[in-house]
C-alpha cells in the first residue's frame, strides 16, 4: 500500500522557512481546497444569492532541502499550487501537558499552477498562460 496525497490548492500564508542545526531547510505553509456543499440528495447546494456554496480545508503542508528552498523563494499568499506528498501523523504534550495530534503532508514535488501576485504584476497579467517559461 502507498501513502500518496494530491491536493490543487490556494496557498494561504507566505511560506515560512527555517534551518535545522545540521542545515536542512524546511518551509512550512498552509494550503485551502475546497469542493461544492451537497444537500441530502447529492445536489450541490446554493446560498442565499443563488451561488454555489463550498467546503474549505486547510492543509499544512512541509516541504524540505530543495524543494523548501524553490518554495520559499517563489511561491506567494493566494498562488495556485499542486502539492504530491504524502500524509504525516504528530503527537505532541502542549504546554498544558495536554495530548495533541495533527496532520500535515510532507511534500515530495510541488507544482507552480499560477504566478504569485508580484510577478503578474511584473509581467503585465493576471492570466494564466501554459506558454509562460516558469523557472521552476
């Protein structure tokens, strides 16, 4: 059996970095998916104004050595971003000596599905072109 996650996402904070003592670069970042609300009978539900309504998660999502790297130095709040990885279970006593337990995905490839905010601006758009040399 395999443990492989892929979610297609918004990146919903500037990517955070930092280095271990034996200098492995880690970035952390969290990233929203979202899918239709259904009702009852599997339709997908509308609000109030007639639009569709949807289920956002947040994923936590950790990225090491290269890849933390190209992360931090490219991806902004708000880019489109495919994250391949796999699911990563924690256990931690809190400062309360409470037990916690959480998840992220430890990404093993990120894809760059948008431009971030600042280099749309640089390069004079907002659309999306496959066209586009992207560096990464």
């Amino acid at each position: 059996m395999q443990n492989l996650v892929i979610l297609a996402g918004n990146v919903g904070n500037a990517p955070e970095t930092l280095t271990t003592q034996g200098g492995t670069k880690i970035t952390k970042f969290n990233l929203a998916t979202s899918r239709p609300k259904r009702d009852s009978n599997g339709k997908t539900f509308k609000d109030e104004n007639g639009r569709r309504a949807e289920d956002t998660e947040w994923h936590r999502i950790t990225c090491f050595n290269g890849i933390a790297k190209t992360v931090a130095e490219y991806v902004e709040t708000g880019q489109k971003v495919m994250v391949t990885g796999h699911i990563h279970y924690t256990r931690w006593t809190d400062n309360q000596n409470i037990e916690r337990y959480g998840a992220e995905i430890i990404a093993e490839d990120v894809k760059f599905l948008s431009y971030g905010k600042s280099r749309q601006n640089r390069t004079g758009g907002t659309q999306d072109n496959e066209d586009d040399d992207v560096p990464f």
